[in-house]
C-alpha cells in the first residue's frame, strides 16, 4: 500500500509538471497563471512526498536498501603506517 502511494504521488508531480509545461508553451498571462499553480503543486507535492518517506522508514512501512551497509570495510595495513 505504501509503494502504491509513493507512485500515485509521482505521477501527481509529473503531471503538474505536464501543466506547467502547457501553461508554457500557451503564454501570456493565462499560461503564467497555470504554470505558478502548477510549481506550487509541485512543490507542495514533493515535500509532502518527502515527509511521507521519512515517517514511513521510522515506522517500519518501507524498509531501506543496504546494498551500502554491508560493504565490506578496507582492510587496515599492518606494521606501519598507511600511506
């Protein structure tokens, strides 16, 4: 359910975007008007997106890549110094 709506919100943003990009190509002040609701839409899209993200990996909804995590760690000379 989490995943599902992390998409459904991108393409929310992607289609403010497509606004914006209408209200481009129109001009004039009509089009300026489309594209400032469609950044603000944006915006407002993109950091409620964040935030959900953020509460879903402290709750235990999503669980993070550890691809990273388990690196193995170089290794420490021995003897001497490294260089």
């Amino acid at each position: 359910m989490t995943k599902i709506l992390i998409i459904i919100v991108i393409i929310a943003i992607l289609t403010a975007l497509g606004f914006g990009l209408i209200g481009m190509l129109r001009g004039g002040r009509q089009g300026s008007d489309k594209m400032f609701k469609s950044l603000v839409t944006r915006v407002a899209l993109s950091v409620l997106l964040f935030a959900f993200v953020l509460l879903a990996g402290a709750m235990g909804w999503i669980k993070p890549n550890n691809a990273i995590l388990d690196a193995p760690k170089p290794q420490q000379a021995q003897g001497g110094y490294a260089a």
